[in-house]
C-alpha cells in the first residue's frame, strides 16, 4: 500500500460542487488528462480538490503569522487525499498586473538581460538595477519607467466659455453642486462669475497650478480645514496618481475622457534612464534588445561568445528556446503582460516553470491549448512531456484531441454536465478510452467533415490596406451572409484582422458589427446568468405583480438582500491567526435573500427556487416571466447546465465568452458577428451544436466571421481566410481565401495540411 501511495495520488469521496464522490487514481510522474463534457466536474476535480488542498497543506506548515498573509483555502469535500504532492497551478487567468510587467519581467528573461549588459554593456551603467524601468536607479525620470506620459487634457476638461459657478470644470464631483466644486466656488480665491477664458496668467496659474494653502478669506460654504488646490494638481493627486484604485478606478470611464497619453519625449518611450540607453553591446541597447521579437533576441545572444558570460546566455537562451516551443516566439520582451490572451498569459506561466530544477512537483493545467493552431499544439504537447521527465507529475484539464491522443491515463468525468455529471465515466488508457461508450469516447472517433455544401455569398466586405500589428497591407474581400473561419497559427495576425481591421472596414461601410470576443462580460461581481441576459427583471416583475410588492424586493441586490449576509448567501468569520470560516448564511439558508422576499410564491416557488433551476429545467418547466428564446439560446451554446442564479465570475473563460454568444443570438441584430475562437473551454461532443449554432446565425444576420483553431469548425465553414505563415513578423499575409475543400486541397499552408489529414 505505501508503495503505491509513493506511485500515485489517490483521491476518495471527492464531493465538492457537483462530484458524486469521485474516488480515482492518478499515476505519478505521468501525464494525466481530465475531460469530460463542460460542466461535468473537471475543474472542481482538479483545481477545487487536487489543488487547493495542495495549496492548503502546504500553508499549514508555514507558522501562524505568516499563514495570516497567506490566501486561506478551505478543506473541500473529500474523504481522503493520499500520496498528495506540492501543485503548480497554471490557469487561464491573464498575468495582468500594472505596465510595469512586461513578457520580459514574466519569464525573468530581462532579468537576465539586465545582467549580461551589467557585464559587458559599454559604457556601463552599472549594476543589474541600473538597467531596469522598476527601479528608481534605472528608470527614466521623465515617466518613471512607464514609456509614457499621461497627464489632464484641459480642452476635455474645461469648457472655457462659462464661469467656474455655471459648470467650467466638466466632470462629475466638480459639476455644480458637487463637493469639489464647492470648494473652488467658495474658496474666495477667484472670480467664479465670469468665463474662465477670460482668465489672466496669474488666474490661470491659481486656478490650474496652485500648491495647497489655506485661502486668506474663504466664504462660509468653504470648510474649516480645507486648504485650496489648483484643479490640475488636485486632479492628478486624485485621480491619476492612483490610477485603478479607489475613486480612481470608479471612475475610469470618466478619467478616460479627460486625459490624453504621450509617448514620454524624454526617453522616446523606452522606458529607461539616458545611463543604460547609452549602454550597448554590439551597438544594441538593452531597449532595443527588449523590442525585439524573442526569437530575433536568441539570434543576438547567439553572437555573444565571452566564456565569463556563458552562464548567463545560456540560461536566458533555455527560457527563450521554451518561448519558442510553446509558440510565443512572436513576442516582444516589451510587450505589457495585460495585453496578453488567457492562452498566451498560460504558455508565458508554463516557461517560468521550465527553468526550475524542482522534481516530484505536480503541474496543473488548465487547457493550455485554447489559442493554439495544431502545429502549436504539437510543441506544447512537447513542453509537457519535459515536465514529466523531470520528475515531476502533469495533470491537464484538457478537451483538445490531440492532447488526449498522448495521455498517458484518461480520467472522464460526466456523462452530462451539472447534476448530471459529476461521476467518473471512464479512467484508463486513451485506447481504451476510444472503445468507451462516452461523449468523450465517441467524439474521439469522429474526423472533421467538410461542408457538403457550402454558402454563397450575399455579398462582400472591403478590407483595404490593413498594416495595424503585424498585418502587411492586407486586401481582403470578406463574404458577407456566410460563415467564414480566419484561421492560422498563433500570432499570425487573425485576432487583429478580424476584430479590428474588418470593424474599422465595415464603419466605413456602414455596416453593423457585433464582437463576441474573450473579455469578460461587463457587470458587476454580483452578475449573474440571469442579469446578464436581462431575465431577472421579468421575474422579479411576475413576483411583484403576484404580491403586491415592488419588484426591488425580489433582488438579493436591493430591497431584498438578506440582512445578516448582505445579499451573497455566506458568511465569513474572520479568526485573526487562524483560517478564516466562510460558511453558508443561517438567516437565508444561502439564498441571499430576506424572509420577507422568500416569503411570496410563483406557482409554489420562491425568487430563491427560480433562481436556483437550470437553464435545462427552466425550460422543461416553463417558468412564467422567462423569455424561452433567450433559454433556448443558452441551451443552443450548450449552457443549459447553468443555474439562472449563478455568478458570471464562476464560470469558465469558454462558459463566459458562450454566455455574450447567446446574448448575441437573443439581440436578434442584423449585424456582421466577430467571434474569437468560440470553441475554447467546449467539449468536441458540443463543437457540432456550435456549429449549427454559427449557421443559424449566418441565415439570420450579415454573416459570422469567426477566429478559430478548431479544424471541424474550420470544414464547417462556407469560407475560409488563412493568414500567415508564421507569427509576427513572420505572419500577417494572406495565404489563402476560399472554400474549406479547396483549402485542404491545395495543403499549402500549416492550417491546409492539418486540414487534409484530418478530413
């Protein structure tokens, strides 16, 4: 038994969301992959039992007071973990963080840089710190290491032909009878009656740049302690300087209005000090080095032979020979880490861990494929096996065939999604798999078929001269009333076309465009299914009418949010040192609403019982007030498995970008659809109801133009636009446009000759 606890992590009773206490075995130093249907119980399995009882465990070892600064998981559902080792987590979540983190920063591959030009950089600047935008020694002192410079735009900000005291400063707070207008109307300070264009310099200087003092004979709305400000000073104290926090990041939008963003003049937006841009190796500076696409960096290195300097080269090198494997090699070292995909922000997290020496490790991932072209695939398929002959164990959520193809043990959850998944259907080896009666099992054995009989175009959407990103001056016609799949590898410049040079082209066309692209859907943290797609407000409207009440009682938002846990159904107990408690509200019994709200019934069901219905049920129940075209879109775009109730943060990245998808169907707009890769987080038993969900949206609208990887979405389409060959600046160009068959005909690009031997 000991012995085969060291061989593998053994998981019994695994209860947490929907798992019917799962119990199964997972091989160590192997790699393992985890399907089944969206919904079915994979993510709970793996990242809400396998890892956050890791991540616990090893918090738990650590003494009290540093346990307190540590994230606080608690235990989940299960009966037992054995032969549990140390897990890496490396999700879809963007890396994010502020402009400071860059692709360079990421994967420490500028660290290194910052090193070598320390070294041999002349003239030097000095050490490694010298070099670098984070720190004061080495940032520009210009924009302080940003690049650039945003500052107040006073032509957005000020209407010069009124007084302070009708409005001048246009923006919310300072609008008349704000606060901080009050606080200039009341200073005493200037003439608040007459148009501020007719200011003097020494009007405008205290009305714009005035440092803080305490105005000598302020009127009496002025407060007692307040000192007077100058409106440029105050506004980049307030707003500016604390940009995505606070008031600051409330109002974004406005902020967006009234300021302007330039390239720093100082350092030409290279971010560093005029020290280490003098500094050069080969006549190149470390910004230069920095702009350039990782695999040209590789070729610069290359050239550097000095044996004090091996060490370093090589290692900087191994971490961008990985960018390369994972696709990535079209990246620059300067590109900010927000401005990455999800799949492009996981391959940049997989390449950190690749340089680690760590072995007996267990790296999860959460399918590393999404944004990946098949020829991509195969190289990351690569990386993982590498995990693997390190020592260390590799568990994939993963529906791409590919993927499963090479598993080394198959774990299938289902058979349905919801609480009709949650069991293991099978758990074996991929042949055995292929034989399985599964939705997993059966969808393996099924090829990409190409469309019998393609669309004709309606017409035709001129895409003249696209140069933006890597796109060379492309000239594309677009079919207009089809479907049509723009394809190529990563980086090729598909998401640039697609979802900028096509709706720049289709405005000056005036023609409508709806983007269903991968940012999470707007709304709150309280958005929900149901909020989103505009169904709350015709049931709260039933239960109103049924009660007598407004319908502000029937929202765990408003009038009806319980008392004791505010709405959100749980409450957490704070025990200083110690895990906190988070546990389900007493009062509601988790609903998140008030016994007043819970107190009415709709056909025997309260608000909370609605909302906690499927969309499946919803439909097979009929529930009055609900829009059944808009449950039937969620169904369509296989969603059927959520709850009405359910927080939009809860889902998956695919789940969300399905959920603007049936939003869209709903609209009923006759517009040309963008869609970005529709397929990511989506079972290859759901691809075919995508589909008929992508045709049925082309009859009725202008047409779908939809970026896709998926070669059976790719057969499906009318048309076909394959740009490349490569990424970056190997990428851009238009290889092909026609028809799928005539695609896979010719096999003449990587997209054409993965086309061919899958059709």
């Amino acid at each position: 038994m000991d012995s085969e606890r060291e061989e593998a992590i053994t998981v019994v009773g695994a209860r947490e969301n929907n798992l019917r206490a799962v119990t199964v075995t997972i091989p160590k130093r192997q790699v393992t992959v985890v399907t089944g249907i969206s919904g079915s119980g994979k993510s709970s399995l793996v990242f809400d039992v396998l890892a956050r009882e890791s991540e616990r465990q090893l918090a738990a070892t650590f003494p009290a007071h540093v346990r307190h600064r540590l994230p606080h998981h608690p235990r989940p559902e299960v009966d037992s973990i054995a032969g549990l080792g140390v897990a890496v987590v490396i999700d879809q979540r963007r890396l994010g963080g502020s402009r400071r983190s860059t692709v360079g920063t990421a994967t420490e591959i500028f660290t290194l840089l910052r090193i070598l030009f320390s070294r041999a950089g002349r003239p030097s600047a000095g050490e490694s710190s010298a070099y670098s935008f984070n720190d004061p020694r080495g940032m520009c002192p210009g924009c302080e290491g940003l690049g650039e410079v945003t500052d107040v735009d006073l032509a957005a900000l000020l209407d010069e032909t009124r007084s302070i005291r009708e409005g001048a400063i246009r923006f919310p707070t300072f609008e008349p009878g704000g606060v901080r207008w009050k606080r200039y109307v009341d200073a005493g300070v200037l003439d608040v009656d007459k148009p501020i264009r007719e200011y003097d310099d020494r009007e405008w200087q205290l009305l714009l740049d005035a440092e803080p003092f305490r105005p000598p004979h302020p009127r009496p709305g002025f407060p007692a302690t307040a000192r007077y400000e100058g409106l440029r000073r105050r506004f980049r104290r307030t707003f500016l300087a604390d940009r995505g926090r606070g008031e600051a990041a409330r109002r974004a939008a406005d902020i967006e209005r009234v300021v302007r963003t330039a390239t720093c003049t100082r350092c030409g937006g290279r971010r560093l000090a005029e020290g280490a841009l003098r500094s050069t190796i080969d006549g190149c500076s470390i910004a230069d080095v920095s702009g350039w696409e990782v695999r040209e960096v590789s070729a610069f290195l290359a050239a550097i032979t000095d044996p004090a300097l091996a060490p370093v080269v090589s290692a900087a090198q191994e971490r961008i020979a990985a960018m390369i494997d994972v696709g990535l090699g079209y990246l620059t070292l300067d590109r900010a880490t927000p401005t990455l995909s999800g799949g492009e922000s996981q391959r940049v997290k997989l390449v950190r861990h690749l340089g680690s020496s760590l072995t007996d490790l267990t790296y999860i991932a959460d399918e590393p494929t999404i944004g990946l072209h098949p020829a991509d695939v195969e190289r990351l398929i690569g990386l993982l096996r590498r995990l693997c002959e390190r020592g260390n164990t590799v568990v994939v959520v993963e529906h791409d065939p590919a993927v499963i193809a090479v598993a080394d043990h198959v774990i299938d959850l289902g058979p349905g999604a919801g609480a009709d998944g949650g069991t293991v259907v099978f758990a074996g080896t991929v042949a055995g798999l292929r034989q399985a009666e599964t939705p997993t099992g059966t969808a393996l054995s099924r090829q990409p078929r190409l469309k019998a009989r393609p669309r004709n175009p309606s017409g035709q959407l001129a895409v003249r001269g696209a140069d933006e990103h890597n796109l060379r001056r492309l000239d594309v016609d677009v079919p207009l009333g089809v479907v049509c799949a723009v394809t190529g590898v990563a980086g090729s410049g598909k998401s640039t076309f697609a979802l900028r040079a096509v709706p720049r082209a289709a405005r000056r066309a005036s023609l409508a465009v709806s983007v269903v692209d991968q940012t999470p859907p707007p709304g709150s943290t309280r958005s929900s299914v149901a909020t989103y797609l505009g169904l709350a407000d015709p049931i709260r409207a039933v239960f109103a009418v049924a009660s007598s009440r407004p319908a502000g009682l029937f929202s765990a938002n408003s009038q009806g949010a319980c008392p004791e846990c505010g709405g959100v159904g749980v409450v957490r107990t704070d025990l200083a040192y110690l895990e906190p408690v988070t546990s389900r509200c007493a009062a509601c019994d988790g609903t998140g609403f008030s016994a007043e709200a819970l107190a009415y019934r709709v056909a025997g069901r309260t608000i909370a019982d609605v909302l906690n219905l499927t969309v499946a049920e919803a439909l097979d129940h009929g529930v009055a007030g609900l829009p059944g075209d808009r449950l039937a879109g969620l169904s369509s775009v296989r969603l059927a498995h959520l709850r009405l109730g359910q927080s939009v943060a809860s889902m998956s990245g695919g789940e969300r970008q399905r959920l603007k998808l049936a939003a869209a169907l709903a609209s009923g707009a006759d517009s040309l659809y963008l869609i970005d890769e529709p397929t990511a987080g989506l079972h290859p038993a759901d691809v075919a109801a995508l589909i008929d969900v992508l045709d049925r949206l082309a009859d009725r609208s202008a047409g779908v133009l939809v970026v896709e990887h998926d070669l059976r979405v790719i057969a499906a389409a009318d048309h076909v636009i394959d740009l490349g060959p490569g990424a970056g600046s190997d990428g851009g160009r238009l290889l092909f446009s026609g028809r799928p068959g005539e695609l896979a005909a010719a096999a003449s690009t990587p997209t054409g000759r993965y086309l061919r031997a899958a059709a």
